[in-house]
C-alpha cells in the first residue's frame, strides 16, 4: 500500500494541459532535492511533480517534505521495488497528458518542458516521445549528448548501438530528458525487477511499436550527473546479464545493432570482471555469427577487451580535445580537464 505523503489532488482524471513529473528516488535526500527544484522552477503553468520515494527513508521525507510547493506530491513505498516499478507507479498516479521522467541526481535547466511541451503537441498520435540534447557532466570533462540527430527512417536499435564514429553516446537519449505521452508509458511500462537496462528495456519495446513518435529537441536542456567512479545500478551487473538480456530481445534489435551491443557492452562488462579467454571467444562467436558486425564494431570489440574502462575514458578525453581544437563550429565537448595521470 502506497503512504501519500503530501499531495493537492482532488481527482483522478487525466488533465490534457498537464505535465506530469516523475522521480523515484531513494537515500539520496540532497541529490532528490536539487532535482525536485529544477522541475519546480521550470516555466510551465500546470504542473505537477510526483516524488516515489521506494522503501522507508525517513532522511529524504524530511528533506522534501520542507518544500513548501502544492504541485509537489510525495509518495512513500512501504518496500523497496526498484527503479522500474517505482516509476511505474508514479506514472500510474501521474494526472499530466504528458510525463517527463527525472532520475533523482540529475537536473533540468530552465525552460525544458516548454520547449518539449511545444514539440510533442505538433505531433500526432498517441505514442509520443520526445527527447533533447543534454550535457553528460563528470569529474573530468563535460560532454554534450547525444552525438548526432536520429533520422527516422533508420531503425532505432541502430541509432541507439550501431556508432558512426568512435565515441560513445552518439544515440544515447538519457532517461532524465524524456517527455512521453501518457498512454504509451501506461500502455507499456517499464518491465518490474530488471536490474539493469531499465532504460534499453523500454526504448526498444516502446520504439518497435509502428505508431510511436520520436523527436529530439535540438536545444541543451538537461544535465545528466555521470559519477563515474560510484557503482552506478547501470555499471553493476555483469556481462552474463547483458548477454542475456539481448538475447531475450533480439527481435527488436537489428544484426548490425546486437553485434555493436555484444562489442560496447557486454565485452567492456566481460573485461571490468576480468573473464578468461573463454568469455572472449565466446562472445566473439555471438558477435560473427548472430549478428551483423562492422570492421568499426570489431575494432571496438577488440579494443573494449584489451583496454582498460580508465585507458579508454583517457583517450575519448584527448580525442575531443584534439578533435574539437579545430572544430570550433560544432562544440561537443563543454570543458575539458584531462586526468592527472593516465592508466
């Protein structure tokens, strides 16, 4: 049974000109609450943002419940039931037509649901996401993602894998700047108790449906804080999951979008856990011969397996300096300051 913290709704009915907010969050009250005031000073008029605060945690209670703010609601889980369920059930309370997910230690910056706001409504059908640029902020540099537009004739799991260049994030639409029609995420949530690709999950079920929308606002609207030294939920399982996650999957990815998968994700997983050489061939043999790979997606095999994670986020580093140096035109990369030392 769900405790209902704080909330000023009177109804239950969908509200057409309504954005409705999402953040699971748990033990991390002063992350929750810069999250929390970004969505709340953005200008738009009805608005409502829905805290899911997934199992007892008495410190983020307190912390929110001092936001003096009636479109704020606080939704208190007696259990845990992981970030999936806890979204789903926040969008399950949501009242918006549209829904904007929030991860609990991102941020938005001013004037984001408008612009998204403005997009979707010019966009027929029910099935609508829309997405927007957004700067990926660690300790060492920030970049700005994704990389490049998504046409849409190409087919989404290659926008999402298949790289046109070396570096990653060229199609990575982070959860934080997703703005969804409220009936595809009630008719297709997030699949409960999966670990791991929560976001994955959802972009490839909700995108192989032939009436889903995708638009990415070409403004930067978001800030995606990515800790990379934290045991993020995103770097913790291992690459056995990963395999088998894809392979459970399969039909919505393309050959050419199941081989960059095994190449960039489950081989960088396979290394990070220092699997024997067995692992290696194995997921090799997965690549060549289940799915479609590019000499670009070998080299990147190769190099994932044989490179450190610290060795590669090195190098990625000095090639946008490089890169970007004599690009001032097309600025990707925000600030730059390269690791004291390289591994």
């Amino acid at each position: 049974m769900i405790e209902i913290l704080k909330t000023s709704h009177a109804d239950q009915e969908e509200k057409p000109g309504r954005i409705s907010v999402v953040i699971p969050t748990r033990g991390r009250p002063a992350l929750v609450d810069r999250a929390v005031r970004s969505a709340l000073i953005q200008d738009f008029a009805d608005l409502e943002v829905i805290v899911v605060i997934d199992g007892p945690d008495p410190q983020t209670e307190s912390a929110l419940n001092l936001l003096d703010d009636p479109r704020l609601h606080l939704l208190s889980l007696p259990a845990t039931v992981g970030g999936a369920e806890a979204r789903n059930t926040g969008i399950r309370y949501a009242r918006g037509k549209w829904i904007a997910l929030l991860d609990d230690d991102d941020e938005w910056l001013p004037g984001k649901l408008n612009r998204q706001y403005c997009a979707a409504e010019a966009i027929p059908g029910p099935y609508v996401l829309v997405s927007c640029k957004f700067i990926e902020r660690t300790e060492s540099a920030d970049r700005l993602l994704p990389c490049r537009p998504y046409d849409r004739r190409e087919a989404f799991s290659d926008y999402m894998f298949a790289r046109r260049g070396w570096h990653s994030g060229e199609g990575f639409l982070q959860t934080s700047t997703w703005f969804v029609s409220r009936q595809l995420l009630t008719d297709m949530p997030f699949t409960p108790g999966l670990a791991r690709c929560q976001d994955l999950d959802w972009l490839l079920h909700a995108t192989a449906q032939p009436v889903t929308r995708v638009a990415i606002v070409d403004e930067t609207l978001a800030i995606f804080h990515h800790d990379e030294r934290a045991e993020r939920v995103s770097r913790t399982a291992d690459w056995k999951f990963l395999y088998d996650w894809a392979t459970a999957n399969k039909r919505y990815f393309t050959l050419r979008a199941f081989s960059f998968f095994i190449a960039t994700f489950c081989v960088p997983s396979a290394a990070k856990q220092r699997a024997g050489i067995r692992t290696f061939l194995y997921l090799l043999r997965q690549c060549l011969f289940f799915g479609s790979p590019t000499l670009k997606c070998l080299t990147l095999f190769f190099c994932c397996w044989w490179m450190s994670e610290e060795r590669r986020r090195s190098l990625r580093a000095l090639a946008f300096t490089f890169t970007h140096m004599f690009s001032p035109k097309s600025p990707q990369l925000i600030r730059e300051s390269l690791p004291e030392k390289a591994s």
